[in-house]
C-alpha cells in the first residue's frame, strides 16, 4: 500500500489546541477519510520548529484528488485555518516529502 507523506507549518501558541481538534475529529470526516482508502495516519509536531509532519497510508494515491472538493473537507479546513498556515482556499499550505527509507 502506498505511503504519503507532507509537513505542514502550525501557527505558535496553538499545540494544544490543534491536538483537541483531532482528539475530537469529526465523524463524518473519520468515514471520509476511511471511504477514501486512508489509514495509519498520523500527525507528528516538532516543537522547535512547530512544522507538522503527517503521513498516511493509501489505497490509491489518486483518491486524495478528490478530497479538496469535497464539503466536509472544506468545513474542515475552514475550521483548521486560525491556527494553522492556509492556501486562499483553506487548505494547508502543505509540501509533499519524498519517502529515503523505509523499514518493514
């Protein structure tokens, strides 16, 4: 299965309040996501630098096309822009990470 990954770059000050939020994440997002063919997807922060470096496993990596036009996607990301760096369109300003290692 293939592995994505991206880091994106929280505001300061707004750790704890980006864990709530996902400790609380939407259901209707949860299915999204899992519809969609996600799984293990996690979230690190490195807190010198507060970039956000998430990674998630996909059944095929051009479902993730859809997503950004899909309205519980929006809702979310409308929600995340106050504490995180957003595009015009509430999306995450987020930079693709190319995978240099792997261990099974």
């Amino acid at each position: 299965m293939p592995r994505v990954a991206s880091k994106m770059k929280l505001f300061k000050g707004f750790e704890e309040e980006y864990k709530k939020r996902h400790d609380e994440l939407w259901p209707e997002l949860h299915a999204l996501l899992k519809e969609n063919g996600i799984s293990n997807y996690s979230i690190f922060l490195d807190h010198d630098t507060n970039y956000l470096f998430a990674q998630m496993d996909i059944e095929d990596p051009k479902a993730l096309e859809n997503l950004p036009d899909h309205p519980v996607m929006k809702r979310w990301w409308a929600y995340m822009k106050d504490i995180m760096e957003t595009n015009e369109d509430n999306s995450p300003v987020s930079f693709p990470l190319k995978e240099v290692f792997f261990l099974a």
